[in-house]
C-alpha cells in the first residue's frame, strides 16, 4: 500500500464514512492538484466520483487516482485507459473502459499490491461485470474476465484459487454446473494434502460443492469421478450448516459461553456428523478444533458437566488473575475459595502458559493450602513477613534428619528448595 500511495504527493485523508460522491469528488481532485495533474481535475473527478459510490467507495476513487498519477491508468479524450492493456475483450483492452471493467483492473492491480485489501473488492468486481455480461447473454465474455484474473494470478496460489471458486459460481449460476463442478473437483484433487491450495480456500471450495449438493448430488459425484477416478469423499455430504454451527462452538471467546453454546445446539453439536466438521476446521482454525475434537470425546465418556469442570476453572482462574490490584484479588479468591485453593487450579493456572503473570499466583494458591488466604495474601503484600516465613520454612527443612526425607534407589528424591521470594508487585 506505501508503494501505491506513496510516491504520488501527499494523500488528504477524508473521514471513513466520505463515501458521498461530493466528498470523493473533492478528494479526487486534491490529489491530482497535489500530484500535478491538475489539468485533469475537471475531467476526471466528477467521473471517477460518480462511479465510486457504485464500484467500491472511496477505496475505490483512491487507488484509480493513484493509478492516474503512477500512469498506470491514461485519460485521454475519449476516457480512462489501462497503459498497454489489450487482452482482446469486447469493449474492454486498449478501448476505453466501461466502469465494469474498470473496476476490475482497479482492484486486480490493488490486488497485486496488497492481496488483503484488494481481493474482495476484485471479487465484487469481477462478480459485477461477469453478471453484466450475462445479462447481454454474452456468457463467453463472463467467463473470460474471470480466467483473465485467474492467469493473472497464476503464482498466488491463494488468490488464483479463489478466484476459480468465483468462476465456477459463475458456471452454475449461467447455465454450466457440470463445468463448474469439474473445477471444483479439479482444485481439491484426489489428494488434497498435495495441492499448493492454502487451507483457507480448501475449505472453501469444499463449502461450494456442499452449498450445491441439495440440488446438483449426481452431478457433483459424476463430476468427481471423472476429474478423479475416485468416489466422491464423504465429508462432501456434510451440511453446511453443520460446519456453521461447529464454528460457533469453537470460537465462544469463554469456556462458560462455549457450554452455553452447547446447551443451545445439543443435539446438531452431539451428533456423530461433528466429529467430520472439526475435522473440517482443522484447516481453518487449527488449535481450537483440536481442542473440542478432545472435548467432544470427553462429553460423550463422563458427560457435559464432568468434561467442562476443568474448563471453566481455566476461565476462573483467568478471571481472578486479572483483577486490578491484590485487595480485589483477595476479594476474589475468598468468594472462590472452594475452587480456587484446589491443586485442580494450579493445574488449570499452569495450562494458561503466562508463566510471568501466573508464577505469583501459583505461589499464593500454594501458600495457602498451607496455611489459608489470609497468611497467603499477607506474604504478598508485607516483604518482611514473607521474609520471615521464608527464613522459617527453612530452619525447619533444616532441623529435619535427613534419614527421614523420601528416597528412592539410587539417591533421594529431595524435596523441592524453598520458593523464591514473593514480590509485593500488582497483578498487572
């Protein structure tokens, strides 16, 4: 984006709610002024304003006024035209561009710049103009200013591959699902572990041919084996909905949401058919869809309530180590006394991993399975009587014989040295 916008004067930033064609006009015409092109300001940005608000907003009047400055973009009399371009389409290459069309160049060069700014604007476009084009049954032309995009982008697998999945909507939409269903087959493959496809659009191409399988089953399987010679995968007959619902679970920002979750979609979330979903959204969301696939087995062994306890203690313990200060966290730890000063928390304290923020904690649980909160919360808050606490605790390590600590063959098993000295510093 600094490459785009960088080289051509200085931007003037507008509000990011100036999508109002007077606001992109004066923007517009800033930016030439600024970029020495003033001459076209009275050509130029009473257009390029008229179709931002149809094609993409301000981004839109921003990056074609950039492509103007970087000539990237000409204008001569007769309109706007992509420097060099001329890919043989009707209406489109060295002519001048119809706002479609236009739209379709703006984005893929944005899209080459910085693929997460531009590429759902280049879909939108793409989509806009494909439909345009059908709209004047010329379904060839449709077709090509998807595969123009798609050879474009030939070394980005990511967004090559989207893009095949916006075409073959396109297929199914005009006319064509066997087409569009044997580039589908195509893309995934017989093995999908082979395939430079980023995982992300996997699935989404996986989520296309479910979306049409209500309607096209017997093509989509007569589609797969002619492109793969292999029957088409079971996981293909998941419902979408299914895979929606799963994404729910698994991203409830709480343990307590995510039961919550649960008891609002027990039986879809129980259902064998979720195990196949997790499985799905390994590819999207890894470590969480791990994590329920072991939380789903462990429901249907002990049951809801057995397999969420330690969960929900992650939550508490969560909860009571970001509290503000140490007299909301006594405060906290006495009303949860009963799950709080358990070993089942220090073990739920240590799944956390913040070592530096929970190492003060692990302490006070300890010291007070020993001796109670307030002998605990006293050490972290009076240096001197952790001091001496500390000092006591090893005067009687040291008055015990040795004979009596736990050995084992070969040498004791001595017990842990005295823990470090607790600073009286916040939670925070």
């Amino acid at each position: 984006m600094a490459e785009m916008f960088g080289r051509d004067g200085p931007v003037i930033d507008l509000d990011d709610d100036a999508d109002a064609p007077d606001d992109i006009e004066q923007y517009v015409a800033r930016r030439l002024r600024a970029g020495g092109r003033g001459d076209l300001v009275e050509q130029v940005a009473p257009v390029l304003a008229g179709r931002a608000t149809e094609f993409g907003g301000f981004l839109y009047g921003e990056v074609l006024t950039s492509l103007i400055l970087r000539r990237v973009i000409d204008v001569s009399a007769e309109g706007l035209v992509v420097a060099g371009r001329d890919d043989g389409r009707r209406g489109v290459g060295s002519r001048p561009l119809a706002p479609g069309a236009e739209a379709v160049d703006t984005f893929r060069v944005l899209t080459e710049t910085d693929p997460t700014a531009g590429l759902p604007h280049l879909v939108t476009s793409l989509d806009n103009l494909a439909d345009h084009f059908a709209g004047l049954d010329r379904i060839s032309d449709g077709v090509d200013v998807y595969s123009t995009c798609v050879d474009a982008f030939a070394e980005s697998p990511e967004v090559r591959d989207t893009l095949i999945i916006e075409r073959t909507g396109f297929h199914v939409r005009y006319g064509d699902p066997p087409t569009g269903f044997r580039e589908l087959a195509t893309l995934l493959g017989p093995d999908e572990t082979e395939t430079n496809t980023p995982d992300a659009v996997v699935l989404a191409a996986r989520n296309a041919l479910r979306g049409h399988r209500n309607r096209h089953a017997l093509d989509i399987d007569h589609a797969w084996w002619t492109v793969n010679r292999t029957g088409s995968p079971d996981r293909l007959s998941l419902p979408p909905e299914q895979i929606s619902v799963a994404l729910g679970w698994i991203t409830a920002p709480t343990w307590r949401q995510s039961k919550s979750y649960l008891a609002a979609h027990e039986e879809e979330l129980l259902a064998d058919s979720t195990f196949v979903a997790l499985e799905e959204l390994l590819l999207l969301v890894a470590p969480r869809a791990e994590r329920h696939l072991e939380l789903l087995d462990e429901i249907l062994a002990a049951g809801i309530d057995a397999a969420y306890r330690p969960l929900l203690l992650e939550d508490l313990v969560t909860d009571w180590i970001s509290v503000a200060n140490w007299q909301e966290s006594r405060s906290f730890a006495e009303e949860h006394a009963t799950e709080l000063i358990t070993r089942e928390a220090e073990i739920a304290l240590l799944r956390l991993g913040h070592a530096q923020t929970t190492v003060v904690h692990l302490a006070v649980l300890g010291l007070a399975q020993q001796d109670g909160l307030e002998a605990a919360y006293g050490c972290v808050t009076d240096r001197r009587l952790a001091a001496d606490r500390m000092a006591a605790r090893s005067a009687r390590r040291s008055r015990t014989p040795s004979s009596s600590w736990p050995c084992s063959k070969g040498g004791c098993s001595a017990s842990r040295s005295p823990p470090r000295h607790i600073s009286p510093s916040p939670v925070h």
